[in-house]
C-alpha cells in the first residue's frame, strides 16, 4: 500500500468553492441561523463540513491504519494549522521507512534506505485526511447521504454516514465523521452488495495536540546527506496531446492532466489525465508501446483500486481508479487519439 492511501483515497483536485454548497448571504446583516441538525443535513453539507474540518482543525496526532485487499498498512500523522498555512508529516509504519512532509501544496518525501529526498508541488482540496476530490457541485446527482447513528471511533464520538451511490458506475462509502467538527476518522469503501471493500481509520488520535509548524519545517529543509529529487510533473491538457473521450462518463469530470518525463526513456513522456465525481476518481495513464516491459492486457484489483492494461496501436494503456470494472472499461473504451 502507497502513501494515496494515507490520503484517504486522493488523486487529487483544487480549492473547493463554499459557494457550491452555500446559499449567498442576504445584503442586510441577519442573525447567524443555527448549524443544521445532524439529522437534518444533506449530502453537500455533510461533505462540506467534512471537508472544512479536515482544513481547519488546528492540530491532532495519530495512528492511521488502512486494510485492502488483505494487506494492512499504517502510518503516525502530525497536522497543524494556523488558520493560513497548513503542515502535516506522515510516517510509515509498515513496509519501507518514509516520511512525507506536506506544506501547503509543496510535498516532501524522505526515503532513508536510498538516502533519497523527493519533492514536488501537488493541487489538493485540502490535507489528510481528504474526502473531496473535486470541485464538482453535482455530488447530489450521483450520491445520496444517510445517517445510520453515532460512534465511538479511537476515542472520539463520531456522526456514521453512508455515502450511497444512486447508480452503479461507482461504490459507496460508509463515513465516520467527529461530531464536534466533522474530522474524518474512519472510512469504508462499499461494493454494490455492502460488501468492505477497503477501510481507513485512526487507531488512536489526540486533539489540540503540541505540533508546531515550525518544527516540522526545519524537519522537511533537513536533506543535508540526501540526494534531492525535483518532480518532473508538467502541467498539459489531454488535447493538447492528442487525446480525447468520445463521450463523457457521466458524472465523471477531468480535473487535472500532467505529462510525466522519464529521463532515460526516449519518445513521448507519458500522461496522466485525472477524472472525479467529487468523490470517486480515475486517472488514464498513456504512454508509447514498449514490449519489452508491456508484455500483456490485465485487469486487476486491490481491495477498492481496479486497474486495466491494454495496447492502444503505438500506446500503451493504463485505467486506474476505485470504482467498478465496468467504469474503468467506459473511460478505456471512449479514449480515442486525435492526432
């Protein structure tokens, strides 16, 4: 299990725009209305508040564990916030030593065993752990949110909401959310038949804990003995590459398109093109045919990730995302080459 994991199931997205979700402010001062009851809130308020939560909470320290596919992993996570600048660091705890800085949008990965520091610049809604994928304001059309109770999750009492899908091109989620602020701190991915796909959840978690982002600075410019890796991701558009969907899937919009050079590969650098439904997302990787290395078509899966390989003429093909085969397969078929 990768550190996306450890994102609450992120390939990415941008600021998320309260307007979306929020009804304009009259022009005359009003009295603040009350917060709704939970009972009472919809999908987009609940995503929303959620969201804000995983922006604003000042600062916690956890356990986080992830069970897919029969495999655990966990990692120890740091956050602060001062109401401008975000900072969190993420330690692995299985697997290969690592730890991710993140400050802002300026990621920072440490990787001991190859004295190796790898750093890039990633848009994301906002930090650890993140729901929102998108800046999509139809999750309404696609999802519908249920209260099934309340909690008690690594101590915290907790709103558990089921996030159902209204179609089958998508899976479901089942939400813990803090019932003071909205943090996330527990996530189950759902097939059609309710079945757990792939769960994240804090183990253990303190509030208001001593993280100061200052000191998690110094720890993230300390690379004094590392070899310092700049990420080579260029921003682009799939048409500018010659590629487009000869219909959209729906609910699904592309919210992000990078090139990926590989400095020993001669030919075309390979695209990444990101889709979401706000919730769910799919990346379409395409890059030159090489036989040696694209031996054969596959499909496969980890706990909620699904995957497909296939040769496209002088392209090879990579559809990857958490939702159904059948979605993967309606993104891998209506890619075309334009050029």
């Amino acid at each position: 299990m990768n550190l996306k994991k450890f994102r609450l199931l992120a390939l990415m997205g941008c600021a998320l725009s309260a307007s979306n979700y929020i009804a304009a402010q009259p022009q005359t001062p009003a009295p603040a209305a009350a917060a709704p009851a939970a009972e009472s809130r919809n999908i987009s308020e609940w995503l929303m508040r959620m969201h804000e939560a995983s922006r604003n909470r000042s600062s916690y320290i956890g356990t986080f564990v992830v069970s897919s596919g029969g495999v655990m992993s966990s990692a120890k996570i740091w956050h602060v916030c001062d109401g401008t600048q975000q900072m969190e660091r993420v330690d692995t705890l299985t697997g290969p030593p690592r730890s991710t800085f993140r400050h802002n949008d300026q990621v920072v990965t440490f990787m001991p065993e190859h004295k190796l520091v790898r750093t890039e610049k990633r848009e994301s809604l906002g930090l650890f752990p993140e729901l929102l994928k998108s800046t999509s304001s139809h999750i309404g059309d696609f999802y519908e949110a249920r209260q099934e109770g309340r909690e008690r999750v690594a101590g915290v009492d907790t709103d558990v909401i089921a996030l159902v899908p209204k179609d089958g091109m998508r899976f479901g989620y089942r939400v813990w959310a803090e019932q003071k602020k909205g943090l996330v701190v527990k996530l189950q991915t759902l097939d059609a038949d309710g079945k757990v796909l792939e769960q994240s959840a804090f183990s253990e978690l303190q509030f208001d804990a001593p993280v100061k982002i200052e000191k998690l600075t110094q720890m993230m410019n300390k690379v004094e003995g590392y070899r310092v890796e700049k990420s080579g991701l260029v921003k682009t558009t799939a048409s500018a590459e010659g590629w487009a969907l000869q219909k959209p899937v729906a609910g699904f919009q592309p919210i992000s398109c990078h090139k990926r050079p590989r400095a020993a590969q001669s030919g075309d650098a390979p695209m990444q093109w990101v889709f979401s439904d706000g919730l769910a997302s799919v990346s379409i990787f395409v890059e030159p045919f090489a036989a040696q290395r694209h031996l054969k078509e596959s499909r496969m899966a980890m706990g909620a990730t699904q995957s497909l390989t296939r040769r496209m003429d002088a392209y090879w093909l990579t559809v990857m995302g958490e939702v159904p085969p059948a979605t993967l397969s309606l993104f891998a078929d209506g890619l075309e080459r334009k050029k």
